[in-house]
C-alpha cells in the first residue's frame, strides 16, 4: 500500500478510521433495511431500529471528520499544539 501520510503511524490510524467508516456505513444499510421492513409489523421495533440509524449515522459523521486530524495537525502544526493543550487544560 502506497503511503497515504509519509508516517507508517497515521497511515495505519487512516486505513483504521476508514474501515471503520465502512464497517459503519454497512450497520446503517441494515438498520435502515431493518426498520423498512418492521414498520407494519413491529413499530417499537422499528423505531428502535430507526434510532440506531440516527446514532449510527452521527458515528459515520464524526469517523469522517475524525479521518481529517492527521492533514489538520501537520498543516496546522503550532496553532494544533495550542489546540491540544487547551483541550486538555479545559478537561
């Protein structure tokens, strides 16, 4: 596999995260598929169903953000130094 990065350690995170997304995107076409097919017999169900979507998709969505943090803190670098530290002192 090509270098995505130009460090072995973030290209790993990457393919990790991606795969991740992908795992994610799978779990929503189910639960979609699931809750279509539950509404008219089982609606608790197929809200329950409908819920997991909804949290699932805001899984997918921050995943996506999260894949952008090794180009950010390269491209960022000092000014992503005192983000963190003011992360952390705020915790």
């Amino acid at each position: 596999m090509a270098a995505l990065t130009g460090s072995a350690e973030w290209d790993y995170y990457l393919r990790w995260v991606e795969a991740n997304i992908k795992a994610t995107e799978r779990l929503i076409e189910t639960k979609t598929a699931q809750a279509a097919a539950l509404v008219l017999v089982d609606e608790t169900k197929a809200k329950e169903a409908a819920v997991m979507v909804a949290a699932l998709t805001a899984r997918a969505e921050t995943l996506r953000e999260v894949i952008l943090l090794p180009k950010w803190i390269k491209e960022q670098g000092e000014a992503a130094a005192k983000v963190v530290a003011e992360l952390e002192s705020s915790v």
